[in-house]
C-alpha cells in the first residue's frame, strides 16, 4: 500500500538509526529521524529533538542534506552538520539586535535559570526580567560588564515596586556571568525597598460571602464557573496561595473522602519561588464553611484535578505548567465576568486571590490563643512576613495590648 504524497512517516532502518544518535548526541532530547515524500518523489529527512528532557520546552524539526536513500553513514554526518548548524545560528541571535557578547551571557544566564530548580512560574518570572535587561542594555549601548550600566537599569524602575526586586535580581545575575562571578552590589541607595505597612485592607465578611456565593449560582453555567467558584472559596476559607489549594489532597483522593471541617487539615505541598515543603490548609471561617456546604467543598471539579500537582512530593515542570495555566483560566474567568462593562469591578475586587489571603491572615491575628508561628504556619509563611505586611494590626502595637490586658 503506498503512502500518501508529503506525509511524514518513519521506518524500521531510521528508528534503528535514531536510537544510535541518540547516544552520540545525549544532549537532544527526545531525537527522532523522520521521513517525509516530496510531490517530485523526493525523499526527506527531518530530524527532530526537544529543548528540555522532560519534553516540556520547544520541539525543534531540522532538515537534513542526506536523503532516505543514503547510506547511515551519510545521514549520520549530515545530523551532525545540522546540529552544528544549528547552535552556530543560536550563538549568533542569542542576544538579538546587539550581537556576540551579550547574546553569550544572555544564553548562559538562560541555562542557569533552567538548571536552578525554580517553579515553573518563578522560572518564567525569571527570564522574561533577564530578557528584559539584556534588550534595556542593547537598545541603550550599555554592557553587561558595567556596574554603571547596570545601575541605571535598576534606577529606572520605582523603589517600592516588585518590578525594582525583578530588576535588581536579573542585573546581579547578568553582571555575576559577564565577569565570571563577581558580585554586583548594588548598595542600599538602589535596593528595594519594603512597601509601607498596611497592606491588604480589611474587608467586611459579608461582602465577601455574598460575592463568593454568587459564583456558586453561576457554576452549573460551564465547568470554569464550577472551578472559579470552589478555589476561591478555598482560598477565602484558609488563606492558602491558589498553588497549594492545588496541590492539595483534595485533588487526589475520591471525592468526599477528606474531611473538611473548621481546624480540620488538608494537606498540600507549597512550591513558592521552587521552594518544596508539606503544608496544610486548615477552613478558619465558619460561617462561609456553612452557607457554601461541606459537600461541595469535598468534590473538586474535575477541571481542576486534571491540571493538579501532587501533595506528597515536588511536581514536575509539565505539572507546575498545568496547575499555572488553570490558575491564569480561573482568573481570566472572574475577570470576563465580574468585568467593568458590567458594573462589577468592585466585586470583582473583593475576591481577589491576594486579597482573600490578607483577610484570612488578618481573620487569624484576631485570635489571641494563636500565637504568631502558629499563623504563620497555617498560612506556610514566617512571622517576619506577617510583622512587616500587618504592622498596622493592633496585635502588633504594644499600648493597645497594655490597656486591654492592664486596663
């Protein structure tokens, strides 16, 4: 049976022969020949490899000067040429418009960040910041080698804003790969600096509930509406990040068979910034326990359990990428439909996943039984953080607790 014109297909010979590259070229993941028939008669060989071992990067298809009718020899030589071809041409754009040097360090820094173990996110974060500076520094004649360069590219964004932090972190890794490891320092005068206390402003329970529950009379509308509507619910009754609602063992076990309860644990993993710990959620707030409903707290949405990363152990990039792009849907969803146009944007404020999580944190700091690692604890961060974020609480100011304890 002939095979149709221009379809790609493989053999017996060219499998043979790609397990064999495989071992000469280890660092091409995934290596695959494959064979493909011009309209003329022609035939082709493609090679074809992925960026990251996981499968999680690019897929890159290379087209080879052997044909299918060349001895293995031939094709053997012709993958290397295309290989070298290849990383020739990456050197070359490596660092766009400006050429050589920097377009080195840029890939350098590139591979260092993939190597270094982040969060699929984090990782992310990471590269689009380095990109970032190396494209300042070319459309600015700066070097990679220069403090003085790299200092006006941190001084051109706010003090207080993350988007100094981001700056600060991919000029010192730039700058560490350009000299072969000395240190930037960019001095206190450049540093972030914490944003004043008083973050996340109390709001009024009610409000919140009434928001949350109207996106349960919307979830029978479609299965994002469903998943919107459990995670922010999560997230308003325990203050857990959206990452380690899912990566919890509510996504894992059939459904009803974890107990949810007020002072109840659910285990789940915490992945922030690559970080890899066991935590907990723990419902702190009964009365939204009760108007939302155990039982549907029990059943996650199938949506969400398929794009779930593990509770008992750290989760692979293609699963850090998963939950993410869920976390972006559920999102983009309360977005869209507590929208602007619709007159619901201060909704749509309320039940933000931040602020929820400064609601529940600032819910727990009421409670004098708890003392502040117990808080920080169940809300998988330190007392540091909880000190600096909520210095306006009045648990932290000395002369309200004299007069309630003394007075």
């Amino acid at each position: 049976m002939s095979e149709s014109t221009g379809q790609r297909r493989n053999s017996a010979r060219l499998k043979r022969l790609s397990q064999y590259l495989r071992t000469v070229h280890s660092d091409r993941y995934g290596l695959s020949l494959r064979r493909k028939t011009r309209p003329s008669g022609e035939e082709l060989i493609y090679l074809s490899f992925n960026t990251r071992a996981d499968g999680s990067g690019d897929q890159k298809w290379l087209k080879l000067s052997s044909s299918y009718d060349d001895p293995d020899v031939a094709i053997s030589r012709a993958v290397d040429q295309a290989l070298a071809n290849f990383d020739k041409d990456l050197r070359r754009t490596a660092g766009g418009p400006i050429g050589s040097s920097l377009g080195v360090y840029q890939r350098q820094a590139l591979n260092r960040i993939e190597a270094s173990g982040n969060s699929e996110k984090h990782a992310a974060r990471r590269v689009k910041w380095l990109k970032s500076c190396v494209q300042w520094l070319s459309d600015h004649n700066g070097r990679a080698t220069s403090r003085e360069d790299l200092l006006k590219w941190i001084q051109h964004w706010p003090a207080e804003a993350r988007s100094r932090r981001d700056s600060i972190s991919a000029a010192c890794l730039l700058f560490d790969i350009a000299t072969d490891g000395k240190r930037l320092n960019p001095g206190q005068e450049n540093a972030y600096k914490e944003p004043a206390a008083g973050q996340g402003e109390p709001v009024e329970p009610s409000e919140i509930q009434r928001v949350i529950l109207s996106l349960w009379d919307r979830a029978k509308s479609s299965e994002l509406a469903h998943a919107a509507a459990w995670l922010t619910s999560w997230v308003a009754l325990t203050g857990a990040r959206g990452s380690m609602v899912m990566s919890s063992e509510l996504m894992w076990k059939e459904k009803g068979n974890v107990e949810v309860a007020v002072g109840s644990y659910v285990r789940c993993q915490d992945n922030k910034r690559g970080r890899n710990r066991p935590a907990n959620l723990c419902p702190s707030w009964r009365d939204l326990l009760e108007n939302v409903g155990p039982q549907r707290l029990q059943q996650a949405p199938e949506r969400l359990r398929l794009a779930a990363s593990p509770w008992d152990e750290k989760p692979t990039q293609d699963q850090q990428r998963k939950t993410e792009q869920e976390l972006g849907a559920v999102h983009g969803w309360i977005w869209r439909e507590l929208s602007d146009e619709k007159g619901l944007k201060e909704d749509r404020d309320l039940i933000g996943l931040r602020t929820l999580r400064h609601n529940a944190a600032r819910r727990l700091l009421e409670v004098r039984q708890l003392d502040l690692l117990q808080i920080a604890g169940l809300l998988s961060t330190s007392e540091e953080m909880l000190r600096k974020t909520y210095a306006d609480h009045h648990r932290f100011r000395s002369h309200e607790i004299i007069k309630e304890v003394f007075g």
